[in-house]
C-alpha cells in the first residue's frame, strides 16, 4: 500500500465543497431528465443506454483500484468491493433493462455528467479504500460501526429496489406517463427510491470508515434531496388527489 498522497486532504476538502455548491444549484434548477426533462438540454438518448453509460464507470474504476492495490488478504476489502457491486452492478447492467414502457430519453449532457462523476467518484472511493489505506485487520468485521453500516445499507437497498419495482410495475409495455405509486414506503414519502439509495451510502460510509465515502454519502443527499422536493411538488401540482399527508423524502419530516 502507497498511503494516501499529499493532495488527498486538500482534494477532498473541494469535494465537500462542490456538493454544497450543487445542493444549492438543484434547489434552484431540477436535473432535466425523467418527468423533469425540458427543451433547451441538447441531444437526448435512449434512457436505458444513458444509464449503462453514465454508470458502468462506477463499476470500471472500483475495479481498477482493487487490482490495483490488490488488498486480497483481506476480508474486509472484499466486503466492501461486494457492497459496491452488488449496487452498481444492478443499477447499470440490470436495472435499466428491467424498465417496462419508454422511459423518457435523456439529455446527453445528464450522461455526460453522471458518467464523469461516477468516474471520479469510484475512483476516489475506490483508491481510498483499496490504495491509499492500508487493509483493515479481520477485527473490524465485528466492529459495531462495520456491522450498524452494512445492515443499513442493506436496508436501505431493499427500500431502493423495492420502491422502484413499485415504479415499473405503474407502466405497462409501450407505455410513458405517469401515475401516482402506492405500497410500501410510498405510504408516507414520494420518494422512497431516494430515501434508500440515501440510507444505502450513509451506511456504506460508517461500514468502510473513509471520508472519501463520507463525501460520497453527501453527495448522494445534495443530489437527490432537491430532485425528492421536485418530484413531490410535481406529484401535487398534476395529481389532484394526491396524498395530503405524504413527504418527500423523510416520514413524517421532509
Ligand atoms: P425516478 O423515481 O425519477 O424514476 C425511476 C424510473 O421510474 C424511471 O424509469 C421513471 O420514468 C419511472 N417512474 C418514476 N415515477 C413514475 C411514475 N409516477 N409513474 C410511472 N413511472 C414512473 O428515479 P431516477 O430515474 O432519478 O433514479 C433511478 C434510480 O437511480 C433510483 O433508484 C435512484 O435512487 C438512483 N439514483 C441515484 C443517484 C445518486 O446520486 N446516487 C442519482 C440519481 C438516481 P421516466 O424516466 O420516464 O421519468
């Protein structure tokens, strides 16, 4: 293992700051893509192949650094890369083809941007964790924070999974449109997908003990807290009906 370079503080010190910068950009504009999709964003693509596209270099880069830092002693390194992939895996090889109906195409500068972030974003978290740390003893596998971490991020994926199922379940094939999600979390939130992911990367953070997957977990609330409060403002502005006493993003709170 090489420790963690010079810059690394300093380079993480921006990384913070840029995700409080696009907090407060996307509370002002909404990510066009999906039911948020607005003239003016140039050249769409189809959503399924957006998504393999912006997401796979999460995949690519976490791979990179394990072989590159090859910590294959230790258990700890291998829970934490299964953690990675489990997620990432589905979210870009599997999930974009489990779609019924025709997502709405996306801008390629959405791409353009996901694909970059998730780059760097792997290749930080990955470097951090695999490179630039060395490897944890066998200890922390049974350390309070290691456990607490990796039941929340179960949790919190089977709420993702499950909230989004709910989503593709809602078109039928040929299909675009969109109707109001009942069943599981939906009772309370307008954004459960969200409320999971969230969960899932807060967990993963107190499981691997890095900042470079503490500034993940931030990021991943600066971006899909403001997206959360535009999808539930645009569920009440179209559906009538909507349910009164649902949230965004947080039971009985956001
Ligand atoms: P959305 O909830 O906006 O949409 C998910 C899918 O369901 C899309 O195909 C969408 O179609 C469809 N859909 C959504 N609402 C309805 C409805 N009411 N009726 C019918 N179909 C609906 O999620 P995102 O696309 O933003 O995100 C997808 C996944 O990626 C989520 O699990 C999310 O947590 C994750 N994600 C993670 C991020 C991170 O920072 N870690 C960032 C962004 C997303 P359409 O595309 O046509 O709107």
């Amino acid at each position: 293992m090489n420790g963690a370079p010079s810059w690394l503080g300093a380079a993480l010190t921006g990384w913070f700051a840029l995700s409080a910068l696009v907090f407060g950009a996307l509370l002002k504009i909404t990510a066009p893509y999906g039911r948020h999709t607005a003239a003016g964003w140039g050249p769409r693509l189809d959503a399924r192949l957006g998504w393999l596209v912006m997401e796979a270099p999460a995949v690519l880069t976490v791979h990179w650094s394990f072989a590159k830092g090859h910590p294959f002693e230790a258990p700890s390194a291998w829970l934490f890369l299964t953690l990675w992939l489990v997620h990432y895996s589905f979210r870009a090889f599997i999930q974009p083809f489990l779609w019924r109906g025709r997502p709405t195409p996306m801008p390629w500068v959405i791409v353009a941007l996901g694909a970059l972030f998730n780059g760097l974003n792997g290749s930080l978290v990955g470097h951090g964790l695999f490179v630039w740390r060395g490897p944890l003893g066998d200890g922390w596998l049974s350390d309070p924070r290691c456990v607490l971490g990796v039941l929340l991020f179960v949790a919190g994926l089977a709420v993702n999974v499950h909230a989004d199922e709910v989503l593709r379940r809602l078109r039928g094939p040929n299909e675009s449109g969109y109707k109001v999600p009942h069943g599981g979390l939906y009772r309370y939130i307008s954004c459960p997908n969200y409320f999971g992911e969230i969960v899932e990367w807060w967990g993963f953070a107190l499981c691997t003990w890095h900042p470079a997957s503490l500034a993940f977990a931030v990021w991943t609330t600066a971006n899909l807290a403001p997206r959360a409060l535009g999808h539930h403002r645009w569920y009440r502005a179209t559906f009538r009906d909507y349910p009164a006493g649902r949230r965004a993003l947080v039971p009985g709170l956001f």
